[in-house]
C-alpha cells in the first residue's frame, strides 16, 4: 500500500482492536457474499458501488475502466447527475495510471492539498481517498476509487478488505470480457459464412438474371426500332424501361458483392457529399432536419463520384424511413482519421485490416428507434428490412460498394438510441491524378463479327443487333467451336465477341488461344458477371469487356473501345 499522508497508528486497545476485526470481518463476508462465482455481472456494478459506499462511508464510490481502456466510467455513486459519464485525468503522472501502473492500492489522506487530485474530485470537496488497482489474471481490468467528503482517512485495514473485493470483481470484469470476446467473434465469423453463402447465391442469380436480360432489352430495342409511333411503341417502350429498371435490382446482387460497375478515379469527398446532400435536402420528408459537418478543405480519395452519392443517399434514405411520421434529425459528418482511430470489430466486415495512411470518414446518425440485437445482425443482408416488404437492399449496397473501394462499414445502433452508420474510405496523399479520356471513336465501318455464346437466345439477338449496325456474323455455341471457325475464316474475321462462361472451352481460355495464333484480333468479353471477377484469370486482357445485361448504343461503344486502335 501507498500511503500520501501520515502513517496509520496502531494504538488500539485489546477491545477497539477486537471490535475492528469483528468489523472487517463482517465487511469482508458481505462484499464475498455479493460477488459470488455465479452473479451476473449486469447490474452487480451497481450494487457494488453501493455496498462499498456503505460499508466503508464513503460519499463518492467510482469504478473506472483501466486507463488502456480511456477510463471510461463502469459505474458510480455519489456523483452529480451532470458528471453520470465523468471524465478523470488519465496522464501518467494522475493516480489511476499510477495505481495501475503500481498495481498497489494508494491513500490519499489530505485529497484537497494533493495537487495529482483529479479537478472532478475537487469540485466535490473530497478529504480523503482510496484508489485501487482491479487486477484479473494478470492485467489490471479497472480501477475503484472511493471517497470521503470529511477528515476521516482509510486505514490499512480498508485497503486490504477493499484489495480482496477488488481482485475478484477483476476475475468478474475478466472473465466477462473474454466471453464478450469470444461471442463477438463467433458473431462475425457466423456473419462471415452467412455473407459467403449469400454472396455465392446472390452472384449466381444476378449473373443468370443478366443473361435473360440482355436478350429481353435486345429484343425489345430491335421491335422498337420497327414500331411505327403509337399505342403499341409505347407499351413496348414501357416494356424496356420496366426491364431496364429489374436489370438495375441484379446489378444492385452484384454491387453487395463488391462487383459493381464503378471506375474509380481520383475524387473530392467533400465536394460529393455536398453535391449529393442538396440534392437530398430537396426531397426530405416534413419533420426530418438535415444537420451537416463537413470540412472546408478537400479530402481526396480514390472512388466512383456515382457509387459514393449512392452510399450517402442510400444511408441517408434509410435514416429518415427509420424515424417514420415522428420525424427527427440525421446528423451527416465527415473527417479524417488515422488507421489507429478506427474500430474494424464491428460486424460487417470479418477480417479486415486497415492500411498505413489515413481514412475519410463519413458518418450518418439518425434519431430513429434502432435495431435489436437480432435485426442488427440480420441489417447487411439482401431484402432484410425492418420497415415493409419488398426493400432491404440499401445497406447490402452500402456494404458491397465500401468492399470494392477497399474500405470499411461499421454499425452501431440500439432499440431506443438510433442508429450510427460510419463508411471509412483510403484518402488520397492528393488529387493530382485525372482520368484519362480517350479520343471519339470513329464509323464502325463493316466486316465479320465471330460470336460466341452457349445461350441461344442471346445469341440471337446479338446476331441481329450486330446485323443493324452493319456486320456479318457467325455465331458457335463455346469456345472450341470459335477456334474451328476462327481456323476456318481467319483473313474474314474483323473481331469476336466472347462469353465469359461456355462448356468445353469459357471466353478467357478462348481469348488466350486467340491470342497465340492472332494477337491482332480485337476481342470483346461479355458476362453476367462484373470486369474484376473476369480479369482475374490472369494472361492479356481484351480489348473491350461488355457486361451483361446491354443495349444496342452499348454494343456500338465496345465495339468501337475494341476496334480504335486497329481502324482501317
């Protein structure tokens, strides 16, 4: 023990001694009896802050998290209600690191003259103190403080009786933590296997979706073009526009994935976020205020301008449906953090790490009535939602944006409190690098397309929109088949355009035979599938990739990506 103050004298006679141990032994049985093996740590806090403010008359009674843990308060008793969160001293040279530091308990018997009393503890006119490490196995879990508003220090016996009752709440506070821990972990490892599962069905489903797409718009665009104006081209025209729309629900399965269709390119967050927001402000609902913090200056990172509108918009959408006809504010931040600063623990996003560097933060906290425990592990799947049948897809969104931009979403919420979404983004050292743009494209001019694709109907429609735009064609049903006909009308062949996925021989296997016998040949890959899950298969690229599902005008910009650099 550490005593700042004159010592303890142990002139007691046989009768107050005898009384003094009766005392402390009395003592020691009701704090044991109170923090047996098997009390529930919820709630024991509580009533341990008040046993002790009994049991040793004391006015003031704090438990204090560890000062590795940012001495956040665990529970206290004889404070103000406007101190229910106090803030205590937590330098090197203030008593709770050096308590933890000295893992020894330390008396303060003149709290009022002693210059390391914490400023709190002053303003509530302290005499005496006692602070105590709260050990676990081996490392300090917390720190009690109790104390007296009169001239009555605590004794040796105090502390020692206070050390007994202090190193088994530290094996409570331990063993809790580590089940904590542990289910959290569990927690993110089950979401993990659940996001996997999902993601496998999800891609599966968007790529087979895409597929029958491209040959619905392809079809529809060419009726199109030989309707004459009227109530027919209309309906048609609906058609296309309602097909166009389901196109965009599959594409929103891939961008959960991390596959969505988004170049990125040296941006300004800030200048997006604001960009967005006026345009969001617009179209809030009466009773819900949007409040703003955004930096003057800029904060540049790498990302699609369009994907992070849709995060924001995505975010601040769900926000202001979570609080219904009550109404109430979304507060939307930005700043900048370092990696250090960020808590990666939080599901959704198992396993990831943060890079060296800093992050854009963005922020978006809503005054709603949150999610249970049960809806927030659910919050991140595909069509969950809390609020009516036939939505869900906003936050999986969010997810599978932040994922391809190399990033993290993390969320906190609780039934009650509302709910905090917090998107962390790489920053930028600067935003010197631009995008390159390239040149219009000349007439496509004519020849012979060589098509291959193992749906039927897709290849059909290609044929016929390829025809419109002024190319012969000759079509096969898998790669094995292009390479007999490509043999076969080698000095005919202007270019080819290739599946991903075909049996006997897919599009990528294709390409890298072509490349061998005709590296010159323009080649264009199309999929159901997003370009980064295609390109991985390593060997030379194509000269254009079309994803799944497109149009004509879509068609014509590949093609002329894929024949600009060898035009006639």
């Amino acid at each position: 023990m550490i005593r700042y103050g004159p010592e303890e004298t142990n002139g007691h006679d046989g009768a107050r001694a005898y009384d003094s141990a009766v005392r402390d032994l009395t003592r020691l049985n009701q704090l044991l009896s109170l923090l047996a093996d098997d009390a529930p740590l919820p709630g024991l806090v509580e009533r341990l802050v008040l046993t002790l403010s009994e049991l040793f008359a004391a006015e003031v009674v704090v438990l204090l998290d560890s000062p590795a843990r940012r001495l956040t308060c665990l529970g206290a008793i004889g404070l103000p209600e406007s101190e229910r969160a106090p803030t205590f001293a937590s330098g090197d040279d203030a008593y709770p690191a050096l308590v933890a530091r000295e893992r020894a308990p330390i008396v303060v018997d003149d709290a009022r003259g002693d210059p390391r009393t914490d400023p709190l503890l002053r303003t509530l006119e302290v005499e005496a103190a006692v602070w105590l490490p709260v050990i676990g196995s081996q490392q300090v879990q917390a720190v009690l403080l109790l104390a007296r508003c009169q001239k009555l220090p605590f004794g040796r016996h105090d502390a020692d009786l206070l050390m007994a009752a202090a190193n088994r709440v530290g094996l409570m506070l331990e063993r809790a933590r580590t089940d904590e821990e542990r289910r959290r972990v569990e927690l993110r490892l089950r979401q993990a296997e659940k996001a996997e599962s999902l993601g496998r069905m999800a891609g599966a489903i968007a790529h087979r979706f895409n597929n029958l797409f491209s040959v619905v718009i392809g079809n529809l665009e060419l009726a199109l073009g030989e309707l004459p104006d009227g109530a027919t081209r209309q309906e048609v025209l609906a058609a296309l526009q309602a097909t166009r729309q389901a196109a965009g629900i599959s594409g929103s399965m891939l961008t959960y994935l991390g596959h969505g269709r988004h170049r990125r390119e040296a941006i300004d967050l800030v200048a997006t976020c604001r960009s967005t927001l006026s345009a969001l402000a617009a179209s809030l609902p009466t009773g819900v205020r949007l409040l703003t913090d955004l930096p003057v200056e800029a904060v540049p990172v790498r990302a699609s301008a369009d994907a992070v509108g849709q995060v924001l918009t995505n975010l601040v959408v769900n926000a202001w449906e979570a609080m219904g006809v009550r109404g109430g504010a979304i507060a939307v931040s930005l700043r900048v953090v370092t990696a250090d600063q960020i808590d990666p623990g939080t599901y959704p996003m198992h396993g990831w790490t943060p890079r060296e560097g800093t992050y854009a933060s963005l922020e978006v906290r809503d005054t709603g009535l949150g999610m249970t425990p049960a809806e927030l592990e659910d919050a991140f799947d595909p069509f969950f939602s809390t609020k009516f049948p036939g939505r869900g897809l906003g936050l999986p969104v969010v997810l599978g944006v932040v994922r391809a931009h190399d990033g993290l979403v993390t969320l906190d919420s609780e039934r009650g409190r509302g709910t905090t979404v917090s998107v962390f983004l790489p920053t930028l050292s600067s935003a010197a690098d631009q995008p390159h743009v390239a040149a219009p494209a000349e007439a496509l001019g004519s020849g012979l397309a060589l098509v291959a694709d193992d749906e039927p109907l897709a290849r059909k429609v290609l044929e016929r929109m390829l025809a419109k735009l002024g190319f012969g064609v000759m079509a096969v049903a898998d790669g094995v088949a292009a390479l007999e006909a490509f043999a076969a009308h080698r000095g005919e062949v202007r270019f080819a355009i290739l599946d991903a996925a075909m049996p006997r021989l897919g599009g990528w296997e294709t390409l890298q035979a072509l490349r061998e016998v005709a590296p010159e040949l323009p080649v264009i890959v199309t999929s159901g599938h997003d370009e980064l899950s295609v390109m991985r298969g390593g060997g030379q690229p194509p000269q254009a990739f079309l994803q799944k599902p497109f149009g004509s005008s879509e068609l014509a910009a590949a093609i002329e990506r894929a024949l600009a650099p060898v035009k006639n």
